[in-house]
C-alpha cells in the first residue's frame, strides 16, 4: 500500500476555448472536471499503473463530495477527513489558436484544529506504512510546520516518505528529514535563495538538503528530465522527445512512478526511470488529465540515464557540491 496525503485538493476544471476575447462572450468547446492537488494526482497515476493507493486529506461541501466519488470511480482508496469549509476548485483554461494554458489556482478552505488533529491520529496509527508521499499548497490556516509533523510521525510508525512542496512549506518540510524532496529548478532555487543557471550550481544547491538529512534530492528540469541527487550518486534521467501538450501533473505523474518502482522493489536508477517515464506521460495529454499505464509502459525503455561523476572532495580541492 501506498499512502498519499494532501492537505489542500482541489476540484480542478478544465476548459477548452479557441481564445480568449475581452468583452465578448467566448465559448466553450469541452470541458472537464478531475480530482487533484499533488497527492491525488500521485494516487490517480498509481492506480492507473495497478499499485494500491490510500488518499488521505481534507474534503468538504459538494465539491469535496464531487472530488472523492471522482477518486471512487476510478478505483481509487480514500480515507478523507470532513471539514466545515467548501473543497477548493482550480481552472485551467486552454486557448487552442495559439496553444497556451492559463491556470487559476484558488486558496482553499481553512482546517479546524480538530480535522488536524484527526489526520495526524490517522498516520500515527498506520500499521506498517511502507511508502508516503506528502505534499501540494496549505490551507490559509495551517503553518507550514505542520509538514515536519507529519513527516515525523510517518517515519516515527517506519515510513518512507517522498515530500514535494515549495517556498516555506518545502523549508519546514525538509526539517522533518523525509526520504526524498522532488523540487523544480525553480523551487530548488527559492530553497537555498541564489540562481541556478548550470548543472555544478544544481548540484551544490542539491547538497543542501542532503546534509540537512534528506536522502535522495530529485530535481525536475522540465523538458531535459530529472536530476537525482544523493550523497553516493548522481543520475540523469533524459525523456524521449515528444510533443508536449500540457505541464500540469507532470510533476506529480513522476513522484507516482518513482514510488510506483520503489514499492515493486526496484533500485533508486530503475525508479528515476519509471519517474521520467511517468512525468513525459503526463505532458502528453491535454489540460489536467494525467499519463496512463501504456502510455507509461511505451516511454520507460525510450529514457536514457547518464551517471555523473561525484565531486571531486578530496582535501585541498575545489568542490562544485559545495556552498561558497
């Protein structure tokens, strides 16, 4: 089993129109609804790839009700807690004449203490938990902290843990010293607060977290892959070439294949694989639809893994892994 947990899902919708037009009314030619937020999404990919998945997090109002008979109906396992406040609904808007996405995301509704508290009774009474992933925006009421709390008690009851965050929640995450981070370039950047325009400073900023006790650091570099990072090895993942009609999910898609080939006992180079794999998948569908197992299963043996030599830390050498 593998658990996801999101604190703050949303309803995301979908819209395809020929472009948008200020001051006329613009018509839509299809649109959909998906569950999502980033541990919903993870759970969405598994199921699609055949592991068994539990969703844990916050729902509420009709759209929390149209979100978990979403998840149902695919066959995927939720264990929701009720709030007061309505489940959040993100839109995603398509503009097909020049092939563009706007994306909407709303704040969501606030957590009362008590739905907290209960989530966290809800973890700390996992039996066994094997594989977590954890992460997506807060709630406007909750203090990122409240990611190291819950990082520690999963691995506190002998889980691993896959966070995947930004800005203060990823800081405070990190804390909580989960198995692995999965941050874009952009997010890698805001954590250690400096530019990243070549692979030596990825690698130094990578270096961060890792002696803060992170183990694995996967750092997603759009349309060249995924850097994985760990004080032993570095890999890098290369995707196929294919044409891209979406980003939203990507990232999510790849932390589903990672923990997806994790579970099925494969090695850290075979899950970064999987992770490509999955990730490429997704960009190939359009608004927030995600990659599907054939999908998936066509890309794993086009993804190309290139190891890069350590930095040289032999005394008395420059060391491009490390802060100056």
């Amino acid at each position: 089993m593998i658990y996801t947990v999101t604190l703050n899902p949303a309803l995301d919708r979908t819209i395809e129109v020929d472009q948008i037009r200020c001051d006329v009314a613009n018509r839509i030619i299809e649109e959909h609804w998906y569950p999502g937020g980033k541990g919903v999404d993870v759970s969405r990919v598994l199921t699609t790839l055949g592991a068994d998945t539990l969703a844990f997090g916050f729902i509420g109002g009709f759209r929390g009700d149209q979100l978990e008979a979403g998840l149902i109906t695919a066959g995927i396992g939720c264990d929701f807690i009720r709030i007061a406040g309505e489940t959040r609904s993100n839109l995603v808007i398509h503009e097909q004449l020049i092939d563009t996405q706007v994306l909407l995301n709303s704040r969501g509704p606030e957590v009362e203490p008590s739905a907290m508290m209960a989530l966290l009774r809800k973890i700390r009474n996992l039996q066994n938990p094997g594989l977590l992933t954890i992460g997506g925006s807060l709630p406007p009421n909750l203090n990122p902290s409240i990611y190291r709390t819950i990082i520690e008690i999963a691995q506190e009851r002998g889980g691993t843990v896959l966070f995947d965050a930004d800005g203060a929640a990823l800081k405070a995450g990190i804390e909580g010293k989960p198995y692995a981070i999965k941050p874009n370039l952009h997010e890698l950047s805001e954590l250690v607060d400096r530019p990243l325009n070549s692979l030596e400073e990825i690698l130094s900023a990578a270096q961060e977290p890792l002696e803060a006790g992170v183990k694995v650091v996967l750092a997603s570099l759009g349309p060249d892959g995924i850097l994985l990072v760990s004080k032993d090895l570095i890999l890098h993942g290369i995707p196929p070439k294919v044409k891209v009609k979406n980003t939203i999910g990507a990232g999510d898609s790849a932390v589903a294949g990672f923990v997806y080939a994790l579970a099925e006992g494969k090695d850290v180079q075979e899950a970064l694989i999987y992770a490509v794999a999955a990730g490429t998948a997704t960009t190939m569908r359009s608004g927030t639809a995600l990659g599907k197992r054939e999908d998936i299963m066509a890309l794993i043996p086009q993804v190309q893994v290139k190891n890069i030599p350590l930095p040289d830390r032999s005394p008395g050498q420059n060391n491009p892994a490390k802060r100056t």
